[in-house]
C-alpha cells in the first residue's frame, strides 16, 4: 500500500534532506527510521523537493510503500513519537499506485524571510535572513516580474546543479512587508539547485538601491552566473506548498511559516 504523508521540519537541525552515508544527521534518515518502526520493516520516502542544510519547510511532502497495516493516528502520532525534535509529521494518507510525491507534483512553492532591521534580530535568528539594510519590497516586487512564465534561469543556477536543463516555468514572485519582515513568495513547476537563494540575493541588491529595476532582466538575458551576485543565506528559505492534481486530494494547509503575524498575504 502506498502513503502520502506531510512533513515540517527546521532546517537547522539537520544537514539537508537526502539521506547520506555514515548516517548523517538528514531529515530523510530520521523520517525513515521512524517509519521503519512504525511498519516493523525497512521503510524508504521519496520527497517532493530536496532542501539543502539550513532550508526549513512547513509543507513537504513526501511517499511511501509498505504492506503494514496500520492507521493514520499509527503513522502520525507514532512517528512523532520516534521523531527527534526539529522534525514532524503533519499529516499521512493512503494514496493511489499512481501518487509519486516527486514526479506527481505540479508546482512547487518557497517562501524567503528577510528581517529588515538596522540591528540583527534576537527571535528566530535561525529562522530568518537578516539584511541591515533599508529595503524597498516595490521595487524588488516589480524587479521580480521579469522572471515570470517560462525561462531559462541560467544566471539563477548553482554550480553543481545537476538538472538537465535550466529552463523553469515561473508561476508567480510576490515580495511583500509585513512589519519589518520583507517576504519572497515565489512559485515553479519546479527549481534548480541554489535558484531561490540566488533569486533572493539579486532581488535584495534591487531593494537596497545597489542595482536597478532592470538588473533582474538583464541577467536573465544573460544566463550567466557570474553576473547574477550573491547567494542569499539559507536559514530564510521555507518549502510551504507542494501542488498536485486535485484527484489525488491530498490535505490542505496554512501557508507559513507561523512564527511571522497573522495576516500573512495568501498570495
């Protein structure tokens, strides 16, 4: 039988998602072992989206086969149980045959937090970006524009990205303020290795006067990495929202992260 299940986690805790060798400390190896209890057989996921160490996600989803039998409160509460802190099932579901967490996926959605703030903030450091900086959301919103439908992201792409090809269809970029927390709220079919750091990175020279509007154009023109500037750091990237086909009906959630004030735009 096959399961769906969602997962949180706070990046800080671990190094990255994938599984590793010598049983690094990674949000999968902890999630299987803790299913693998559950079941009382080895149990392997399948993610939709690999996050790096430091990437945290409110809404990760992830699959799973096992010929256990056993009921949803099993599966969640009994996982959590065998979960180590930073890392927590919200929800799990049995799923049709056809259900692959990775490649039934249409979109997928992060969420980049900065604190715009003259002096580093003492709450959620490690759940947040932090640029002294005054930054002009606007003006980053509109620099962000010429990023949407499909494109080649080259200038966008991390060494190493191991993706055939740099070419991402770009749903939507909404930055926004919310007190002195500036949000990039960004949505693809799907991302290369670094992309949203990079994306963050260039967008916050746009807000803070260093470059203009026009920048972000004029890097996607160029596919060309090493003109794109910075990598923004990763302890502000949230995976919130994974999509699928509505025949699947997979659970629905609120898009965080909750830490930040009620009222967070849908976008």
């Amino acid at each position: 039988m096959k399961f769906a299940a969602g997962v949180e986690y706070d990046g800080q805790a671990f190094k990255g998602w994938q599984r590793q060798k010598d049983d690094v400390h990674t949000v999968q190896l902890f999630v299987e072992r803790s299913l693998s209890k559950i079941a009382n057989h080895p149990v392997t996921v399948h993610c939709a989206g690999r996050t790096d160490a430091g990437v945290h996600a409110t809404g990760q989803v992830v699959h799973f086969e096992t010929d256990a039998v056993r009921d949803e409160r099993a599966w969640t509460f009994g996982g959590n149980t065998n979960l180590p802190d930073g890392v927590s099932f919200k929800w799990v579901k049995p799923v049709s045959d056809d259900f692959h967490a990775r490649f039934s996926a249409t979109a997928r959605r992060y969420r980049y937090v900065i604190a715009n703030t003259p002096l580093r903030p003492a709450l959620f450091g490690k759940h947040l970006s932090w640029n002294r900086r005054p930054l002009d959301e606007k003006l980053m919103h509109l620099a962000a524009q010429s990023m949407l439908g499909e494109r080649d992201f080259s200038s966008f792409r991390a060494h190493g990205c191991q993706s055939n090809t740099p070419w991402r269809f770009m749903r939507h970029i909404h930055v926004f303020r919310q007190a002195e927390y500036v949000i990039i709220d960004i949505k693809a079919n799907a991302f290369l290795y670094h992309m949203v750091r990079n994306i963050a990175g260039a967008l916050m020279e746009v807000g803070a006067g260093l470059k203009p509007v026009a920048w972000t154009a004029e890097l996607m023109e160029a596919k060309d990495r090493s003109q794109a500037g910075i990598t923004a750091p990763p302890n502000g990237l949230f995976l919130v929202e994974v999509d699928y086909p509505e025949q699947f009906n997979l659970p629905k959630h609120a898009i965080g992260p909750l830490f930040l004030e009620s009222g967070l735009p849908p976008c």
